[in-house]
C-alpha cells in the first residue's frame, strides 16, 4: 500500500512551493516572539519613590537638586537594596510653612521619638526621562507589583487551555483554518490590549491572546511538517525554533525605537493582519484532507505543489493510505502514558522536562528585566546566543545521539545558573558570558525535548503523548514570574539558584531515558517497553557479522536524509 510520503516524493518532498509556505510559516513565527516575551519591554519598572504631597513645592521652594529631595524627604531602604525607599515615605506634612530647606526633618521630629513610616498611598513619581509602561500606568510597584506576574501566569493559562481546544479543532476543521482563525482573533484581542482602560482590562485581554494564539501557530507548525518529506522534518522543525530566536533580534530593535508600550503593542500586532493574506497562499494540508476523505481537494493541492515544484505523479491517490484513518488503530488515553513502567518512567521524565525547560529559559529571559543596565543590548544578545543551539542539534543528534545533547543542555544551564548567581557583580561581563552559556544551554534543551518525546512513544499515543506533557511548559510559563520577580525581593540571585537546581535536576533525569538514535519509532505499547533493549540489540548488531536477511531488514535512523526504506516497518527484537 502506498504511504503519503512516497507520493509527497513523487511532488517533490522539499520544492520550490514547500520552501515559499515554509518562509510564510518562519516570519508568522518570528512574530509569535513577541507575545511570548513581550512583557519584558511592556513592563519596564523605572526608578521609582513615593509621592509625598507637598514635596515638590518644598523642593523648588528650597532649590533643592533630584538627589537632595531624597536625601532630605526619603527614609532609608530597609533591605538595602537602594539608598532610600521606594514604597514608604514619612507620615509628615510638608506643607508647614516653617520647613526648614537645610534640615526640613528637625521641623517634625523629636530627639526622642522617630518619624512615623507610611505606604505610598498618594501614589509614585517615576523618574524623568521614563517611558510610559504598564508599571507607570496601572501603578504595578511596591505592593502591586505582584500585578506583573499574575498577567504574564494568564497569558500561559491561556496557552494551555488555547492550544488543547484549537489542537482538537485543527483534526476537525483542519489546519489552514485554525491557523486564519487564530491570527484574526489574536489580532483583534491584541488591538484591545493596546486600548486596554486598566489593568483589569489589560489582563482580560492578554489572557485572550494566549487563548487563541498558541494553538493556530501550532497548527501552522504542524501543516508545514505535513507536506515536506520525511528527511526534511527535522530541519524544518529546528529551522523554525531559529525563527523564533530571529524574533527575539528583531523585537529588541522595535523596542527600542518604540519602547511606550501602546505604542509597541500596537505595532507588533498590526503586521499580524497581514497574515490573513496567507488564506491565498498556504494550502490545507493534503495529508488531512486524505484523512477526513476529501480526495478531489488533497488531488488538487497535489498536482498545484508538483507543478510549482517542476515535477509530476503517477501514483493513484486511491491507494494512498494515511494512517489516521485505520478504524483498527488504538485510541489513546491518559491510562496509556503511565500504566506500564517504561513508559510511566518516560511520561514523568518527559513532563519534568517541559515543566523545567519553560520555567528556566522564561525566566532567563524575564530576567533581563530587573538586571539594570541596556535591557535592549542584554535582549538582543539573549536571542544571538540562541542561534547556535539549533546548530549544535543539527550536527550532534545523528551523530552521538539524542540523550547526552539533551542531558547536557541542562546540566549547562543548571551549572551556569549558579555560577552566575555566586560570580561578584563587578566582574559584570564574566556574569554576562556564564549567563549566556545558561541560555544556549536551556535553548538546546528546550529544542531537545519535543524531538525525545515524539521517539519515545508508539505511533497511536505519540501526538496524544506530546501534547500531554508539553502542556507542563506552560504549567512552567505561569510559575516562572512568580518565582523571578518575589524572590528577587530577598535576594536579585535567588531565582538562579533556584533554576540551577531545578535544570540539574531535569538533566540527571533524561540520563535514566534510552537512547533512540537508530531506532525504528516504536508501534506498540511493548516496543515502546523494551526501546532499550532494541537500542543494545542494534549496537551488538552493528559490530557482528549479518546474514542477507539481517541486511535487508536491518533498520535505518529516524527520519534519515538518503534511505528511503519504509517508516512503518517494525523493530527486529533479538
């Protein structure tokens, strides 16, 4: 029976028409960066003190410069974090008209007694020269700050709800549709972030955002691995994570010419209509269109991919099969992720790993954030740093396999982690360069994980598997704020500490993981038990001498570049 892959070589397996929707695909990405990250720039906290009523007069009455009203008017920083504090303010009246300009306090305070301490209930001044953010607007600071992090946890709330439904709904309306649907909803409700009223508003909305942005770029994610051969897959999955990594380049430039943030929400948002123009250029998936039996319109997409390709076909669709459409495959169900050991072992692991990537590389990322210095320059070097991860994958994976590039992604990311937190912070730019191992490490392992998933579970539970455990990420996505931005009140390091751990943690975990490189994906739920005896089976196979049968049954790696011996062959057990 022929496979869909075997007409999709017959089209061209990666033409002229595959490349132009891949490009297509690529740019929507690289604009996906900004609503995963943006709040980095959104929520810029500037220098900040508490507004004392009066305190302005006094200080043009008395000349006084910036640095002489604080030291003057200010209590000091308990914590010690600043000078003077930022989220209380002395209980006095600075409108007594016998204020003093050399020593204003003598006025209200006694020898014996001292000043009465109360919160900022008159609101912030922020800084000159500070741009407009939600921090500034909505008074996210002090007390509120908590604000910050609530948003940015319902922004991934968002993500995992949005992309199990918009999941379900691309296998049902298919994924060129999803993929419209999500970029005009997502545009709109990102046009109402930008006008949001208030804080409450603003979160409404960002929470609708993650709701029906995630799924459809997935959707367009899952389309383009649909119609590119087999050998192509891998390349074209890494390819467009580097696209996202482009768009962390391009937003730190944005930014910094527009950083109001309405004013940046609402140009990152408005080229988000542009993609409704792809309607005329990204086709529905052939392979979907064959398993909800629409032949005529999969021919059609067919014989338009193999003309623009330059190449023609001679096989009758009739025969194709699709997989999906066998009424005797299994249907998945949680039960099946952890009721044998092996595969329970693999569920956990795999989950942990999602869970710890997110939280480690969203974090890194927020990070910047509250580090002070150019937010622009340390953004933009974060998204370089993340270029040679995708490289590192392509030429390591089918080489020395998939568990140790894996492992030591994390334990580069958990090590540089607490380094970093424990380096002096004169020694700015060596904290600078370990950080920066840091995020190359958790980017090669945030890559790493979705690629072990889909090998480590059979054909009928693989996408059910991968959709399970990635939601673990967003799980992380929502805790990661939580823990950067309290924490970092104790201690500006302490979240480090805490992803380092966690990272070194989920790398000793996938070394308990066997290895696939080589291995046929498995078909079943025993294939999947025993992968590691498969995985020493092939090695022991490779270093003795092979009988004409063994030749031709023996197996080629996952997703190869030259063989083109079937997918759906089963492993050859001992």
């Amino acid at each position: 029976m022929t496979t869909f892959d075997d007409l999709l070589e017959e089209v061209g397996g990666f033409g002229i028409y595959q490349k132009t929707v891949f490009f297509l695909i690529c740019v929507a990405t690289a604009i996906f960066n900004y609503l995963y990250v943006g709040i980095i720039f959104l929520a810029v906290t500037p220098n900040h003190w508490c507004r004392s009523p009066g305190v302005a007069e006094l200080r043009d009455r008395c000349g006084w410069s910036l640095e002489e009203e604080w030291n003057y008017t200010l209590p000091p920083d308990q914590t010690g974090s600043s000078l003077y504090s930022r989220c209380e303010r002395y209980d006095v009246d600075w409108n007594a008209s016998s204020t003093d300009c050399e020593n204003p306090l003598s006025f209200f305070q006694n020898n014996s007694t001292q000043l009465p301490l109360t919160t900022c209930e008159d609101g912030w001044v922020f800084e000159d020269g500070s741009f407009p953010t939600i921090v500034t607007e909505f008074g996210l600071v002090c007390a509120e700050a908590w604000k910050v992090d609530l948003s940015q946890a319902c922004l991934n709330l968002g993500f995992m709800l949005g992309t199990i439904c918009l999941g379900f709904g691309a296998d049902i309306y298919g994924r060129k549709r999803c993929f419209l649907f999500s970029v005009f909803a997502t545009s709109v409700a990102g046009l109402a972030v930008a006008f949001a009223p208030n804080y409450i508003w603003f979160t409404i909305f960002r929470t609708l955002q993650g709701l029906l942005s995630k799924g459809g770029w997935l959707s367009a994610y899952v389309l383009i691995t649909e119609i590119v051969g087999m050998e192509y897959r891998r390349t074209v999955g890494i390819v467009n994570q580097m696209c996202f990594s482009f768009g962390m380049i391009l937003l730190a430039a944005v930014a910094y010419f527009i950083p109001a943030w309405r004013s940046l929400q609402l140009t990152a948002t408005l080229p988000n209509f542009c993609f409704l123009a792809y309607y005329w250029f990204m086709p529905e998936s052939p392979r979907w269109l064959l398993s909800r039996k629409k032949k005529e319109e999969a021919m059609k997409i067919l014989q338009k991919m193999a003309k623009k390709n330059g190449q023609t076909f001679s096989i009758n669709i009739e025969t194709v099969q699709i997989e999906d459409c066998d009424v005797e495959l299994k249907s998945p169900s949680l039960t099946d992720l952890v009721k044998t050991p092996q595969t329970r072992k693999h569920t956990l692991i795999l989950m942990f790993n999602w869970f710890s990537s997110a939280l480690v590389y969203l974090g890194l990322v927020m990070r910047l954030g509250i580090l002070g210095g150019n937010i622009y320059i340390n953004f933009f070097i974060s998204g370089v740093v993340e270029i040679p991860a995708a490289i590192i994958i392509i030429l390591l994976i089918d080489r020395i396999g998939r568990r140790f590039p894996f492992a030591a992604g994390n334990f580069l990311a958990g090590a540089s982690c607490l380094l970093t937190a424990l380096i002096p912070d004169d020694l700015y730019w060596l904290k600078a360069v370990i950080s920066s191992l840091g995020k190359l490490g958790i980017t090669v392992a945030f890559l790493m994980v979705c690629f072990v998933n889909t090998e480590l579970y059979p054909t009928f539970l693989r996408n059910f598997a991968v959709s399970v455990c990635s939601t673990l990420s967003d799980i992380g996505g929502i805790v990661a704020p939580f823990i950067l931005y309290r924490l970092a009140v104790f201690w500006i390091e302490m979240p480090l500490m805490v992803f380092g751990v966690i990272a070194l943690i989920a790398g000793g975990l996938v070394l308990l993981l066997p290895e696939t490189m080589g291995v046929t994906l498995p078909e079943t739920i025993e294939e999947a038990e025993n992968i590691g005896q498969y995985v020493k089976c092939e090695r022991e196979k490779k270093t003795a001498p092979k009988t004409n049968y063994e030749l031709s049954a023996l197996h080629p790696p996952v997703e190869p570049s030259n063989n083109k011996e079937p997918a759906s062959e089963k492993m050859i057990p001992s």
